[in-house]
C-alpha cells in the first residue's frame, strides 16, 4: 500500500488520478481526504483562473474614430481567423496599430542598441545600416502582417522615429499619414518593398519626417 | 481536412474550426508568453502557417494538438527572434492587469498573477494538463519529456503555486 507522501506526490502531479492502489489509501487514510478535497478545490480555481477572458480586446492608443472602430471589430470577431479571409486594413493603419505593442520602444536615450543585438535583426531582411542612418537605439524583429521584418527606433535631435521596413509590402508611390497619435510616411523602396518612418505626436513636421525617410532609405546598405 | 480544402467549402470549415479554437489557442498562448499583444501576434501567425500547411492535418478531431504544436513554434521563433529580454515579473504582471483582473474576485486575480510567477518550465504543462485537458502522456510527447518528468515539473507547478496563493503546503512531501 501507499503512503501519504506518495499518495500526495501523485494527486499534486495529477489531482484527477485514479487508481485502485490511490483509492486504498484514500479509504484508509484519515489525513488524505482532507488533503485531496482542498486539493480539488484549488484545482477548481485554478481552472478557472487559466480561462481569462479570450474575447478582451488589446488596449491600443488609437485616436481616430474609425480606426478604433475597425479594431474593435475585428477583435470581436476574431482577428486570427478572419484575417485570412478579410481584406487588410491600410498599410499606415497596420504600423501605427503595431507601435501601440512597444511602447517601450519611444524612450529618447542616447544609448544605442549594441551590435549584437542590431546586426542580426538587419541581417534578418538581408540589410545593413551605415552610419549616415543615425543612432539605432532599438531593434527588434517584429512580426508584422505574416512576415518578421526590422522594427527600429532611430534618435534625431529632436527625439526618437521609427523605421519598419517592410520588405513584403509594396507601396506605387509615398504614402504620408496622420493618424492614431503618429505622422508618417510610407515611402516604395523598388526591390526591396516599403519603409515606414514615423514621429509621435504633432512636434515633427510631415517635411522633415519624409526628409528623415529619405536620408534612412540612402543609409540602407542591401545585402541580398 | 484533405477534401476540398482550396474551395470555399474547404476555406470555410478551416475558418469554423479556427474561430471553434481560438479562444484556448489565445489563452495557452498568453500563459506561454505572459504577454497578450505577442500572443494575439502568435496565434495571427500561427493561423497563417496553420492554412499554408492545411493538407498535413489529418482529422478536424487531431487540430487542437496540431495547432498547438505550430503555437509553440511560433512563440520560440518569436522568443529567438525578438531575443526577449529578462524581464520583471511585477511588471509583467501590472502591464497584464487588465489581462489577469476578476471582477468581484481579488483572489482569482492574485492567482493569475501567481501563475505569472511560475518559472516556465512548470507552468507550461500545468497549462497543458489544466487548461487544455492533456494527459501526462500527451504533455511528454508534445514537450520531448519522459512522463516522470512531466509527473515532478507538475507536482513542483502545483506546489510552488499554492505556496504563492498562501495555501497551506505543510502537508505537501518535499520537492
């Protein structure tokens, strides 16, 4: 026959388990139905805890009514699935909903990223930086419409501006945008997709956000 | 779902099963991650490779653990990619409050937060066993264990977490 500790070992392992020799002990036990019975209980409630509410929808920073709305739609009608199906929502509308995941990423730092940690999320989308981009103070590898592609935060005098390059998505001509809180520009980057530089907020100007693109895009050493 | 799966009867079933399984998806993904936007992103993801290698799924009844596999990969490419820092427990768990709230139930709240605290490699099959209903069998072959090491990651998951809720664990055998 079991002991205590083994019968205690196996219910904590497994508080649904059974078995003759389990069942033996527990009918002769006088300490272990306790034990199991607040055992079960716990078990109840850790149930119910793991069943977080899978319909909450991401808090995201978006100020414009419409795309508010267009979020919140497809959250409730499930962005995983219907994404297959759906029509995308604008390239603009994608980056500023991705920013609101990194937050962290805005901090105005005169630190840069270390290299071991920019060059492989370069070498990523087959690129290279030279210095004339400014100091890189982030890099990530975002997922981002199916695809990982370089996330980076770039300091200017006159704070930080992020750079997507979105080597998968094309656009004919530059694309400017004001919305969500950022102001932007998508500019066609011919071979090698798009590149999505943006500001926070309404302090940089859409002329020296687009010469900031200009002067990223002239940085970006293509490596494949 | 080998038959008609290009078609929109086909596309369809994919969409119902992928809605039927979203929500279990999502919840293991952010107990996986502790982190709702990279699950959502994980799951978004894990659709997408889901539909692209449709024809490898051999039964609707085999998708839970199909997906959950593809979900798992995911995240660590996602976790490899990313290169995620070390990060702080506490504020994980003040960035997810709205994530681990209950309303009316302070210690539904306390013990998702607990749950947070659980190194990984003990909370990962406790969700596996607790949430999504797998056998210790199951949990070994999905996580490349032996079944007695699955047994003693879920026996020190239920004893650390129920030493972090304030439970009394002075009846418990040592670790």
């Amino acid at each position: 026959m079991i002991d205590c500790a083994e019968y205690r070992r196996t219910v904590l392992a497994d508080p649904h388990a059974a078995s003759p020799e389990l069942a033996e002990h527990l009918a002769h036990c006088p300490d272990c139905p306790a034990y199991s019975e607040r055992l079960l209980r716990f078990e109840g409630r850790l149930a119910q805890a793991l069943r977080i509410d899978a319909q909450v929808p991401r808090v995201r920073a978006f100020r414009s009514g419409w795309l508010a709305m267009a979020a919140s739609v497809l959250v409730a009608l499930g962005v995983g699935t219907l994404w297959l199906g759906a029509p995308h929502a604008s390239l603009a509308a994608d980056v500023v909903a991705h920013m609101a995941g990194e937050p962290d990423a805005w901090a105005r730092t005169d630190v840069p990223v270390p290299s071991a940690d920019l060059n492989p999320v370069l070498a990523d989308a087959h690129m290279r930086l030279d210095s004339d981009a400014g100091m890189v103070s982030y890099a990530q590898s975002c997922l981002f419409r199916g695809h990982h592609v370089p996330h980076l935060v770039v300091q200017t005098a006159r704070g930080p501006i992020t750079v997507m390059v979105l080597v998968h998505d094309s656009v004919a001509k530059a694309q400017p945008f004001d919305e969500g809180g950022y102001r932007g520009v998508i500019v066609p980057v011919p071979g090698h997709g798009s590149l999505a530089v943006l500001a926070q907020g309404e302090g940089e100007s859409l002329a020296d956000i687009e010469s900031l693109a200009a002067r990223v895009k002239d940085a970006i050493v293509w490596t494949g | 779902m080998k038959d008609d799966v290009g078609g929109n009867a086909g596309r369809a079933r994919f969409q119902a099963l992928c809605q039927a399984l979203r929500p279990d998806l999502l919840r293991f993904a952010f107990w996986l991650s502790r982190d709702r936007a990279l699950a959502e992103d994980v799951v978004q993801e894990t659709m997408l490779r889901a539909w692209k290698a449709r024809d490898s799924l051999k039964s609707e009844s085999a998708a839970k653990p199909w997906f959950l596999t593809i979900i798992r990969r995911e995240y660590a490419r996602s976790f490899e990619r990313k290169r995620l820092a070390t990060v702080d427990v506490d504020e994980l768990i003040a960035r997810e409050e709205p994530m681990l709230a209950a309303a009316h139930d302070q210690d539904l709240a306390e013990l998702r937060a607990a749950l947070f605290k659980l190194p990984e490699e003990y909370r990962e099959p406790l969700v596996l066993q607790a949430l999504m209903g797998y056998s210790t069998a199951e949990i070994a072959a999905e996580l490349g264990l032996s079944t007695g090491a699955v047994l003693t990651r879920l026996f020190r998951a239920r004893n650390q977490l129920r030493a972090l809720c304030g439970e009394d664990t002075s009846m418990d055998p040592a670790p």
